[in-house]
C-alpha cells in the first residue's frame, strides 16, 4: 500500500512544503517571505492565515487534492518537554502553541497549520521529533546551582533521523547501539545517543556547548558575569549574543562556513584560528559524550550543513576517531525526516504518540 504524506515546515523568512510517495519526493517547493512583510506582523501566530493560504495554494498548484493524502507531517514547534517519537496533532498541542509555548519560533505555525487542513479534511496531522526531545539521564539534568537545571534543547529531528540512517549502514538496529550524533549547523548539538535515547545533549538552540557559526558556547563564567554587568548590554542584547551574534558571527562577522574557509585560503590566520577552535570544542564535547557512554561508543556521526566542510570535518575526525569510527552525513534532510517519521506511523512499524501524555 502506498501512502502521499504532505509535509509542512515553516521557517522564519519561507515556508517549505513537499509531497512524498512513501519515502520518496515527488515535489518540494520552497516559499520566501520577504523580510518587511513578516515584520508586518506584530505576532507569530496573526501570520497563521497566511501561511494557511500558502500551503493551500501549493496543493492546488501541483495538482493534488487535500483528501488525496494518507498525512500532514509538520515541524514539531516549541512545546513543553517531550519523549521521542511522532505526536497527532491535537487542539491541546495547538493551544499550547498559541498561548503558552516553551519560546517564540515559526515551527509553532506547522501543528497550527496542521490541525486547520485536518479539521478540514479529516486527514490526521502529525509532528515528529520536535526539538524539545528530552531523554535527559538525571546526572545529564543537574547543575552545579540548585534550580539551574540543564534543558534538552537541540536539533532532535535531524540527529535521529541520521541516527537511524547511520544505524542501518552499520548493520543493527538504531536501539542496539551506542552513538555520539553531532549536528553542524547556524548551531552545534552534540547528543550521546544510548540504545535509542539521547541521554545527554547540549542545549544547542540557547547557545550551550561548542561554539559555533551563530552560537557563543559554553564560556567562562566570571566573564560572562562581568560582560553581564558591564553596563555595555541589555538582557536581550546578551541573549543575541550567546545565540545569534556568537561564536563565527561574533569573531569574523560571517556564519557562512564556506565564507571562512576562503579567508584561511586567502592567508588569514585568525580565521584559521578561529575555525580550528571551533573544531576543537566539538571534538572536547564528543569526548565527553564519550565519558556519558562510559566509552562504549559504536560510532561517531557527523551530519549537518558543515559536515560538507572537508577542512572542519578533517580536524574534528583527527581528534576523535580513537572512540570509534567517523561516519559523515552532510546536509540534513528535514523534510524527509518528517515524512519517513509520519511512514512509520502508517504502515504500522510504530504507534502515534498523543498529546500531552504521550502515550
């Protein structure tokens, strides 16, 4: 039996949507929004109309009928913490989305979206794996502060679908191994991935862990005290830059791996310098993820759309290929991750989680 999921991912400045025959493609499309137009509206979900149309729109201009697909696979916005897996979408979930979500991000539009087209339809609407995922061991949750606990924030679709995929190359199921997943993109999550549960990850979208193109990374703390209360920055302009304005952004002025790779070969050293450390804060945070596994490591994957950085990719794999064996995954596929996450459900290889209670 084959089953035509449409798939529903809202970014910032576009709206990417695609249809899948099962596991396959057969149309994607992607929508931008010009910046001045977003900025026309005073919240995120008074766009919800807008984004509806567009996606209605795109259904009707391939062709398809609404009532033709088996499934609405949608990002998974910012709810409360989750376990793994794929969710139907529901007016709990959306409620929360709309009056009190975890933070403030466009992927919150894609369940909105979702249940509107179900309602209409009757067609189920699912998200999978959104990036609240939390499999956190207790010793991973607690900090050196009481009431500062660590939070599971990271880029949970993409690392388990790679997971998965690194999983099948080896050989075993993805819940027999033992992995450490590293995500290269605007942020750095590096997750330890033990028999099917990331049981340690850094909080990659608040800017902890490695630095990274847009991140500033963990930092010395009486520093970033002093930097606090240095009269020089507001609340939020010191939340921009741990998360925005940090790390390659904040050194170089550019978040563009490719961008830097040509000032290294245009002779600068500081560039040099720079992504060489970023590099080695990665391999420092894979290693520790290695201490998490106790050593008991079956590999170490690198996805993500700086796992296409030969120069990066060398001198994290020099550092850390004595755990286990590098396996390269560039780019990330989020809308396949979507779709293949929703083909679970239907052809019955896995149940639909519901929301809250996850059952």
């Amino acid at each position: 039996m084959s089953f035509r999921i449409l798939v529903v991912n809202p970014g910032s400045t576009s709206t990417k949507l695609a249809v899948f025959e099962d596991s396959r493609s057969v149309v994607a499309e992607t929508v931008s929004h010009e910046a001045d137009v977003i900025a026309g509206y005073a919240t995120l979900m008074e766009q919800l109309p807008m984004r509806l149309a567009i996606v209605k729109d795109f259904i009707a201009r391939q062709r398809f009928n609404l009532s033709e697909f088996s499934a609405i696979a949608c990002r998974g916005g910012l709810l409360h913490p989750l376990a793994s897996g794929t969710y139907s979408v529901n007016s709990a979930m959306v409620e929360e989305l709309q009056n009190r979500p975890a933070g403030i991000h466009a992927s919150n539009l894609a369940a909105c979206i979702g249940l509107a087209l179900s309602d209409e339809s009757g067609i189920p609407s699912y998200v999978v794996d959104p990036v609240v995922v939390d499999e956190l061991h207790p010793l991973a949750r607690l900090s050196g502060l009481k009431g500062v606990e660590r939070v599971s924030i990271f880029h949970a679709l993409n690392q388990k679908a790679v997971a998965r995929q690194a999983a099948r190359d080896l050989g075993a199921p993805y819940e027999e191994l033992n992995l450490i997943v590293v995500h290269l993109g605007g942020g750095i999550s590096v997750g330890a991935h033990e028999k099917g549960r990331v049981i340690d990850v850094n909080n990659a979208l608040n800017g902890d862990g490695p630095f990274a193109p847009e991140r500033a990374g963990s930092l010395p703390s009486i520093g970033l005290v002093k930097l606090c209360f240095s009269g020089k920055y507001t609340q939020p302009e010191i939340m921009k830059l741990l998360a925005g304005k940090g790390g390659l952004v904040n050194h170089l002025g550019t978040n563009d791996g490719r961008t830097v790779e040509k000032m290294i070969a245009d002779g600068d050293d500081y560039a040099r310098l720079v992504y060489s450390a970023m590099a080695y804060t990665v391999a420092k945070t894979v290693g520790e993820m290695a201490a998490v596994l106790k050593g008991h490591v079956d590999a170490v994957v690198l996805t993500g759309g700086l796992a296409h950085s030969r120069l990066l990719v060398d001198q994290i794999t020099e550092r850390v290929q004595f755990i286990a064996p590098v396996k390269v995954y560039p780019g990330e596929d989020e809308m396949k991750a979507l779709a293949l996450g929703v083909l679970r459900v239907l052809d019955g290889t896995v149940r639909a989680r519901s929301y809250p209670s996850g059952d």
